[in-house]
C-alpha cells in the first residue's frame, strides 16, 4: 500500500506518471496531491439536481426527511368524534444544505438544515461550508439518505405540504434524561426483601457475578445515567397538515422535550402496512408551489372504518 506522500514524490520525479494518476483520478483539481487517489480510496457519486421540477412516486423511492421542532401536545377529533392525542412538530426554514457523495451510485444522501444561527455564533469552517453553497447559518443539521430520483437543489425549502395526512412517519430524537439512576428505575430490578433479615438492600442489584471467571462482564446491567440517547418511535399516522402554520399533528408522544430537534421522515418497516393513505397524490420529490396542487390551510386525516361509538349487532 503506497502513501500519498510516495505518490506526490513520484508525481514530481515523473510527469507521465502525475499525469497518469491525474487521469485516474476522480476530483479535478490543480494540485497533484489531491489528484492521487490511493488504491483502497473509493470512488464516490452524487445525484446531478439541474432543478427542481415535480416526479412520480414508485415503491422503490425513499423521500428525504426533515427537522422539526417540538413544539407540545394537545388533543383532536377525528371524524367520528373520537378524541385523539398527538403531538405538534413545526417546520421552521427547514432547506437543503447540501448533497453529500456516497460510495455508491444507487445511494444518496441531502444534508437539511434547519432555524437559524446568527453568524457570530457560526465557527469558520460551518461558515464557509454555508456560505459554499449560498444557504444562511442553520441551528441544526442532519444527513438523510434518499434514493437519486428523489434528489433536491441545494437551497431547496421543504414544507409540512411535504407530508399527506394520514401517512406514517418515523420520528427520532434524544429522549429525556433521567440522570443517575439504580437499578429498579433503569433495568426494572424487583430489588431485594422488604423485611425477614434484610438491611440497608432493599434497592441493590445483588450479585454481579460468580468466581469463576472472576470478573464481571461487559454489558451487565448496573446502576448509571439513564435517558439522554436517540430513540426512534415508529410507525406513526400524521393527522393534520397545517400550511400556514408550517406544523405537522403527529398521533401520540414523540421523545424529547419541548423545543427539540425531532428528525421526521417516511416510515421504512411497513409491515402489513401503507406508507400513504389510498389513492393519496404524494409530493415527490416534494411540495412545490406552482406545481403542486394547491393545498387548504388545514388538511386533516381520515380514519375510516365504522364508527366506534356504535356498538356493533354482533
């Protein structure tokens, strides 16, 4: 395996030999140092987005996600006038930031923002990579892989339109931290005797172990810092589309607290179920004004089946 320093040297001592490597290699620039391309270094490919025009959606497509804020719970009605709880995520500047190369030409991936960052807030490098690609300072950003055809311009703004009422979202965020907790609370511990001979034990784990082989495993469930890490909650039916609000109602709790960063996106494991309700018109690659249909202001799911409050004849 030859360095990228004993490339350079032999690019200096022999021109053919920089320029052989200059045709193979992928990034065109002027230096020949980043021309080489050492041999375990793979190619890497991205979507050409010319702009921004309207698709057709296949089973095979992968939208990309967004970001959005928690913003609380509340309760609603659905058309049989069962009460339903859901929780209301909203869309602030939520753009395209860039298109990040992948190492396969079938797999792509958009970088989203989303709010806004004051520049004396924003590191050099952030600013530079903004600025690079003509998007103000974002508060957060995320990756999310998308399938080519449904590739973005950078710049590009994404919407609550982007989403149909009644499909299913996955939703993922840090979930609250509980801090410094024992065994009961963060493993559900039955913990020890109440009474008969029990002191100062009611709450400890017990035995970590045995002497043979005289230490305890990796991974044995002990008391530590609980809460605090990604969940993902899955499989969650969007109930309204509030245009004007920007904001997406979401059936039950999402994690995290109000204010979060909630990464929203297209539910992947569908089993025995629908991604988009029937006969649903899905923006793809997403909602565009002047192309898309127009939208109300609210748009709200429909449940369907009979109406629970009836009791059936049987």
């Amino acid at each position: 395996m030859f360095s990228r320093s004993f490339i350079l040297g032999r690019a200096i001592a022999n021109p053919a030999f920089a320029q052989k490597i200059a045709a193979q290699s992928l990034f065109s620039t002027s230096a020949v140092a980043h021309k080489a391309r050492l041999p375990h270094e793979k190619l890497r490919y991205a979507p050409k987005v010319s702009e921004l025009k309207l698709g057709d959606y296949t089973a095979k497509s992968q939208r990309v996600g967004v970001i959005a804020r928690k913003k609380g719970m509340t309760g609603m009605w659905d058309e049989w006038g069962v009460r339903v709880p859901v929780t209301v995520l909203q869309l602030e500047k939520v753009q395209v930031v860039s298109i990040i190369k992948t190492s396969h030409p079938d797999c792509a991936r958009l970088q989203i923002g989303c709010g806004v960052r004051k520049e004396k807030n924003t590191s050099k490098p952030l600013k530079g990579h903004y600025d690079a690609n003509g998007v103000e300072p974002k508060a957060k950003v995320f990756e999310f892989p998308i399938t080519p055809d449904a590739a973005l311009p950078v710049g590009t703004e994404i919407t609550a339109a982007h989403f149909v009422p009644g499909q299913l979202v996955d939703v993922t965020a840090p979930g609250l931290g509980k801090g410094f907790q024992g065994v009961m609370k963060r493993w559900g511990f039955s913990g020890g005797r109440a009474s008969h001979g029990n002191s100062l034990a009611h709450r400890t784990p017990g035995s970590t172990g045995n002497i043979n082989p005289g230490r305890v495993y990796p991974g044995k469930k002990m008391p530590g810092r609980m809460g605090g890490k990604n969940v993902t909650v899955i499989r969650l039916p969007v109930m309204k589309v509030d245009t004007a609000l920007n904001c997406i109602w979401v059936k039950g709790p999402v994690p995290g607290h109000d204010e979060q960063f909630i990464k929203v996106r297209d539910s992947t494991k569908l089993v025995k179920h629908r991604l988009f309700p029937e006969g649903a018109a899905v923006p793809f690659p997403t909602y565009i004004p002047g192309q898309s249909p127009a939208l109300p202001r609210e748009t709200i799911a429909k449940v369907g089946g009979q109406d629970p409050l009836i009791p059936s004849s049987d």
